[in-house]
C-alpha cells in the first residue's frame, strides 16, 4: 500500500520568497528504509518550457535532489514510535522549483513536510524558518 501528499512553501519573508514543492509517497510493505527517486521528477520543465526543454538529472549533484533527501532524511530520524522496527519506503516522485526562489533547503522543507503528510503524522522536530534560513536541527 502506498500513500502520496505533496507540500508546497510559498512564503515572503525579509524581502525575499521562500519557494519549494514537493510529491513524496511512502510505502509501508518496503523490505528495507529506503528513500528513491522517480525517474520523473522533473519532467514538468517539459510541460512549462515545451518538449525541447533539458529535463535536469536525478542525481546527487543537484541541488534540488540534495534537498529532497535531506528533508526525507531528516523525517527518518525523526519517525514517531509507532514507526519503530517498521520498515517505510519513501519515493520522490516530484520537485517543482523556481530558480530564483528555490533552494536545497527549501525543498527540503517542502520533502520534509510531503513526507509527514503521507505517512499521516504529526511532525515531530519540524524544521523553522528563521528569517532567511530554514533550521532543521536545533
């Protein structure tokens, strides 16, 4: 059985745009802890920019694919007792960025948050946004 949410953060602070969304779906019956990527994870920039446009690699390089992780990373450590000795697969199927508003951070955030959402719990140690920073361990 799997479950997909998808979180979108769009908020203005100190002059500058906080952007990010992302599409997470986890499944429970996984043999390992794992955290995959979709193949297709930007295939949207076709969709906006038309067929010609270069879809980005799914790759560790990308800044976009480093957020996505840290932010599910950052849900594993913090899975709720009731997920202990569970096994959970979390899959990213979609990161939609804006280069000017858009960073690691902010997907991680946005990852972080589609993550809980699918798994249906509360978030625990949620990351802040302080001013222009995005905190996730305190």
């Amino acid at each position: 059985m799997s479950k997909s949410s998808t979180y979108k953060l769009l908020k203005a602070t100190e002059g500058i745009t906080l952007f990010g969304e992302a599409t997470v779906s986890v499944s429970m019956d996984s043999k390992l802890n794992r955290i995959v990527f979709s193949e297709h994870v930007f295939d949207w920039l076709k969709q906006e920019y038309g067929q010609n446009a270069t879809i980005w690699p799914v790759t560790d390089e990308n800044e976009y694919v480093k957020g996505a992780r840290k932010g599910v990373e950052h849900v594993v450590r913090h899975l709720p007792p009731e997920y202990s000795g569970r096994n959970v697969s979390f899959t990213v199927e979609r990161l939609f960025v804006s280069p000017v508003d858009s960073t690691e951070d902010t997907i991680a955030y946005a990852a972080c948050f589609a993550a809980w959402q699918a798994l249906g719990v509360k978030p625990v140690m949620p990351p802040m946004i302080q001013g222009r920073q995005i905190v996730f361990e305190q």
